[in-house]
C-alpha cells in the first residue's frame, strides 16, 4: 500500500476512536480488567483499541497494543503498528474534559522495522479534538474539525537556561539521567507521554526527557512525528533511534532517550550531560 493510503488510514482510525470515546462519555471510566502490563484497564482503553483495530481491517498487519496484545489482521502480514489507546490514563481520570490524553497510533513496514522504517504515526487528543499525525516524507500536521497546519519543533539548537525541559520522571533511571541539567523542578511533566511529545513536534517545548518500558508503545507513534517535525531522538550514545530495531531496542530493559528540536541540541545536551559526571 502506498504511504498516503496508510496515511488516510490512520487519520480515520485516530477519528473513529475519538467518536467511540465520546459516546462513551463518562462510563469509559470504568475500570475492567488488569493489563498484561499489570495496570488496570478503562473501558475507554479498551474501546479506543477496539475502534482503531477495526479501522485497520483492510491493511495486512501485526499490531502490538497495550490492551489487546498482539492483534494480527490479514493472513500474511506485512506492516507493523503500534497502538496505545489512552496514553495518560491518570490525566483521564482526573480531567476528562481538558486534560491532554491521547490514542497513540503507529505503522511501519515489515514485521521487524526498524524505527525508520515508519509509515505513519499519529495521535488523537480526545478532550481537544486535536489531531497530529505525520507520514514519511509527508511532514507532521495538527487536525482540528476541517481545519490542518503544519507544525515544526522550535529548531532550537543549544540547551540553555531558556529551554523549555518535558521530563517523565516516574523511572529513577530518568531522574537519575537527567536531574544534573533539570533539577527537581526544570520541567515540565503531565503524565501522558502523548502530550510531551506533541509538545516537542508543535514547537511548544524544546526537550521531552524519557526512558523506554511497556514495550514502547508510544515511542512507535511518537518517532515519525518528530522526526518529521524536524526533531531528533537519540539514546545515550547520541545515536538515532532510527536504525534499531523496534522489536529489541529497549524491550528489556529502561534505557533513557532524548527527543529533541534538533539533533544539534540532543547532542549539545549529551556534552551538558557528560560536563554534570
């Protein structure tokens, strides 16, 4: 399938899922099962999963979910996606009207990509309505009703005293990362990934500081967007995210990753980082 089809695809789905959330309005709160993630599941994961899947039903695909597992659609097939059907789910529950929790959607070619290998990625901020998705070569783009815009990262490429700093401090190993250049209170942190990420891809921070886990689901929708933003993501090497493998790097295990508005200033902040030992 041509990237602009698969495109489509997943700015449909991100709508459908959007729908099935506000019908279900306030009952989606409720709580249904534990995850293989052993969290426990909404029904508005669960039906935001299902609407996206049978969106999907045309394309021939593995899908890695956070509430569904590994959903296979068609007989052979010959993508992969990565789905996450309420990325925030604390921000849900604790502001379901403005709160910025998202579906999290990603495709890439071949059943063992590489994160270059992505097709689409994208990701549907229910409260708002806003949309961003970007497809290879395609650039990223925010959605709102009928309306779209581009959007880019602030290009930014120095870590300085100015730079606006996303941070998920949950893991220690990102606090032990990276508190030598944010402290414990030069960031910002939501508790959706979704948002610290569209932040960085719409220009509104510079730097969102995280670490791989739960089979990096969001890193799957959040990559293509970055990059074609303009962004940059880099583990502690400074190397591109780009060449590993999405199946292995960091499935195991939490490794810190740093998504930036530039490579210039993913690197500059890895020299910061180095300066701080």
């Amino acid at each position: 399938m041509e990237t602009e089809e698969i495109y489509n695809t997943v700015l449909m789905a991100l709508k459908s899922a959007n729908q099935r959330f506000t019908l279900l309005g306030k009952k989606g709160l409720e709580e249904v099962k534990k995850n293989k993630f052993g969290d426990t599941s909404l029904l508005g994961d669960i039906e935001c999963e299902k609407a996206v899947l049978e969106m999907l039903d045309n394309l021939p695909i593995s899908v890695h979910s956070e509430e569904h597992g590994e959903v296979f659609i068609g007989d052979a097939p010959k993508l992969l996606g990565t789905l996450d059907g309420i990325d925030g789910t604390s921000v849900y529950k604790t502001n379901r009207i403005f709160g910025r929790y998202a579906t999290m959607l990603g495709i890439y070619k071949g059943t063992n990509p590489t994160y270059d290998d992505y097709v689409a990625g994208g990701v549907m901020e229910h409260a708002s309505g806003m949309i961003f998705l970007a497809g290879k070569g395609m650039g990223t783009t925010a959605y709102k009703d009928e309306k779209s815009a581009s959007t880019k990262t602030t290009g930014s490429k120095r870590h300085t005293g100015l730079s606006k700093i996303c941070l998920d401090d949950h893991f220690q190993i990102t606090r032990d990362t990276f508190f030598p250049i944010t402290g414990k209170d030069g960031y910002y942190n939501s508790g959706s990934s979704a948002e610290l990420y569209v932040r960085v891809a719409n220009g509104e921070a510079d730097l969102t500081l995280e670490c791989t886990r739960k089979g990096n689901l969001e890193f799957g929708a959040a990559y293509p967007l970055i990059i074609e933003a303009g962004g940059a993501m880099v583990d502690l090497q400074g190397k591109s995210l780009g060449p590993k493998k999405f199946l292995e790097f960091g499935q195991q295990e939490h490794l810190p990753v740093i998504t930036a508005a530039t490579d210039d200033l993913a690197q500059h902040v890895l020299e910061k980082l180095k300066g701080k030992k």
